[in-house]
C-alpha cells in the first residue's frame, strides 16, 4: 500500500497548513513564543507558584529536544509530553527550589513574625507606656517576659483574623477589577492613567476591609487575660467586622469615631505602602540587573527567585518605615471607643496577680486624624510615632535571616546535585 503522506510532510509543522482533522487554523503548540520558531519543540513552563515566577521577561523557557515518531508528536505511550528518559530534572529542581522557597518567605512573613506583629500594635496603641521600643533588644525582653506569664499563644493571638483580612483583600481587589475598568496589575509598559486606576484600586481595596482590619486589630492587642476562649471562634472577625460597619453588636463607647473618618487614612496608608515598596522592589531589581557582570541563568534558582525576594524585603521593609507614623495614628483611631484592653508593653508585671503582666484600657480621645496627629507630637514627641518599630526590625531580621539561610541550604543542595 502506498503511503498517503507527502512529500513536505514535516511533523508539527504540517498539522498547521491542510490536515483536516486538526483544521486550517489549528495552532501549533506554544509557550508564547512565535509558530515558526517551534518546529520539533515542546515548550513546559512551571506552574504559579510562589517564588517560581519567570523573572527574566526577555528570555524563553528551557526547551528540550525529543524525537519525534511518525505521526508528528513525541514517542510517548499515550501522545502527551511526558518527560523523556535521560532528560536532566532541572525542571523539577526549579519547581521544587521555587516551591519551597516561596514557602518559606510566605510562613515567616506570615506565622513566625505574627508575635512582633502584635507587640508592635500593642505598642503603638499604648500611650501610657514609658518606653517607646525603639530597638528590638528591649522589645525581645517584654516579649519574653508576656510569653512566660501567659504562655506562648499570648504573642500568636489574632492570627487567623489576620488571614482572613488577607483573603477579604484579594477577593476584593479581584471583584473590584472585574467590575470597573481598574487594572488589578500594571503592563510593562504602563500609562500615567492606568498608574492612577492601579493605585484607586489599592485605596478602593483597602476601604472595602476596614471594618474587618479593625476587627482583627482588636484581636490581636485585647490581652490574654481578660479574653472569654469560650465565646472566641474563628469567624469572630467577619462577624465583628460586620457588627461595626452595620453599627450593631455590642454597645461602645461613644468615643467610637464612625468608619467614614478611617476611610482616608485607611486608604492613604494601603496607597503609600504599596508605590513604595513596589518603586523599592524595581529599582533594586534594575541596580541588580545593570551591576551583573555576567546575565542572569534563568535555569538556576539562585539567579531565578532570590533577587525578586531580596528586592520585596528591602522595599516592604522601607515601605514599614515611612508609613510607620501612619499606622501608628490609624492604629489609635481605629481601636478608640473599642473598651479594648491590653498588656503592659513596659514590662512591668503585677505581684498580687501571681506575676501575670499588667493591664491597661485604651481611653483616647482623639476627634479625627488631624487631632490625633498634633496631640501624638505634642504630648509624646516625635519619636512617638515610631513606638514599636524595634518589633519591626526584629521582625524584618527574622524574616532575612531565613532567606538567607534557604538561599545557603539550596546552594549546597545544587553543589551536591552537580558533584553526583
């Protein structure tokens, strides 16, 4: 029988032109580079995952040669593209590096630094302590010291409310994007119009989580002592959060400042953390890039994610810094009126109660933003903006030292990978 083939037959390429049953217009398989740059390839890319995102736009991904058979596609048993045998794993090994690395910065961030997190609220919120933290070496003290009167979820308190105001933001910046014309990401090449339509989204973001932020906020300064376990269950912060935007619940003071004088400063400080730290991220990652001697190997972990999560180190840590003083004066306007009560953050711990730390209410009464401001600079100085950031370092350090320590640990697997 004589083969029905023709002569120009050329694999992937023909299934392209005339084969009618894949049709005229069927596209040749792509990973986003052009069809006539494709013949006998196939392109994998990795999936997203945290840390494992393509940071070199200029440069493709990996390709591999395979054989190809007689009906055009890769000698695999059921026509898929599976991995061919003596195919180096460096796929798995980035997917693997970019996996755990992003694990590893997602839980510090997240669940190891949460104890500075909630000593730095209580600090800022706490005008009647004498020392302010300015450095983490004291901070650490009074941490330890409310760690061992209470036990150790006194410093862990609030963190599931924490990861819902997470999940109430990405869920409504994504609505937000896809009912308005608002771009929920910016193009490499970006307009003053979409810049501006960017950051509304961010302000607009964080306007939709306040009352749930302030919720969680209470969370996670009210003290250990003077909290019912019994009535506390997770989804206490939706249903808090939803008591105070609805103006219903628990009755508080009457110094509780409405939701509409938090907007601005809510949305003003969402706004300033994010174009400073996302301006920190690029221009690092533009020095990096220009100061390379040699270009960067996309196949290799090292180059692929450390710099992008050194880059959003430096420039969440810079954003904390500047924003510092607004988020102290949102802290306080948010959690007056609340009949909130917290620890002592000067370490100053009461005999008669068996050595528990001692308690203070939060009475202030400030009348708006700009009241809070002049009455913080009056009465505490400047440097009382600041209280707390010693537990902002602390927890910044933290969160470097375990890069810096999983960025060791995959060199040395890579060394190991290679002398075998």
């Amino acid at each position: 029988m004589a083969s029905r083939r023709p002569n120009s037959f050329d694999g992937l390429g023909y299934r392209g032109r005339d084969d009618p049953l894949y049709g005229a217009n069927y596209p040749v398989r792509s990973a986003g580079a052009p069809a006539e740059l494709q013949h006998h390839h196939w392109v994998t890319t990795p999936p997203d995952i945290p840390g494992s995102r393509n940071l070199h736009p200029g440069a493709r991904t990996p390709q591999y040669e395979e054989p190809m058979g007689e009906s055009g596609g890769p000698e695999t048993a059921g026509g898929c593209d599976a991995p061919q045998p003596g195919v180096p794993p460096a796929e798995q090994l980035n997917r693997f590096a970019g996996f755990g690395i992003g694990l590893v910065s997602l839980f510090t961030e997240n669940v190891l630094a949460h104890p500075c997190i909630v000593f730095r609220r209580q600090c800022q919120v706490n005008y009647h302590a004498c020392c302010y933290h300015l450095t983490p070496f004291s901070t650490i003290t009074v941490m330890y010291s409310i760690t061992k009167a209470q036990g150790v979820k006194a410093l862990w308190k609030g963190m599931g409310s924490t990861f819902i105001v997470h999940g109430i933001t990405l869920g409504a910046e994504g609505i937000i994007s896809e009912f308005t014309p608002l771009p929920r990401e910016l193009p490499h090449r970006w307009s003053w119009k979409q810049l501006a339509g960017h950051l509304l989204l961010k302000g607009l973001t964080a306007a939709v989580a306040l009352p749930f932020y302030c919720a969680s906020l209470i969370e996670t300064v009210q003290s250990d002592i003077v909290r019912d376990d019994s009535s506390s269950g997770l989804l206490d912060c939706i249903r808090e959060g939803l008591a105070r935007l609805l103006g219903v619940g628990a009755p508080h003071s009457r110094r509780l400042l409405p939701l509409s004088c938090l907007l601005i400063p809510a949305a003003l400080h969402a706004i300033l953390r994010y174009a400073v730290a996302a301006s920190f991220q690029q221009v690092l990652l533009w020095l990096q890039q220009r100061g390379r001697k040699q270009r960067p190997d996309p196949s290799n972990p090292l180059d692929a994610y450390f710099p992008e999560l050194a880059a959003a180190w430096v420039g969440a840590l810079v954003a904390d810094l500047v924003v510092f003083p607004l988020e102290t004066v949102l802290h306080r306007l948010s959690l007056q009126g609340t009949r909130t009560i917290i620890d002592a953050t000067d370490g100053v711990v009461n005999v008669g109660t068996s050595g528990s730390p001692l308690v203070l209410p939060v009475n202030t009464q400030y009348d708006g933003f700009f009241e809070c401001l002049h009455s913080i600079r009056r009465k505490e100085g400047r440097a009382g903006f600041y209280r707390g950031v010693g537990a902002l370092v602390a927890q910044y350090t933290l969160h470097g030292a375990l890069l810096v320590a999983a960025r060791t640990l995959l060199r040395l697997l890579l060394l190991n990978g290679k002398m075998s």
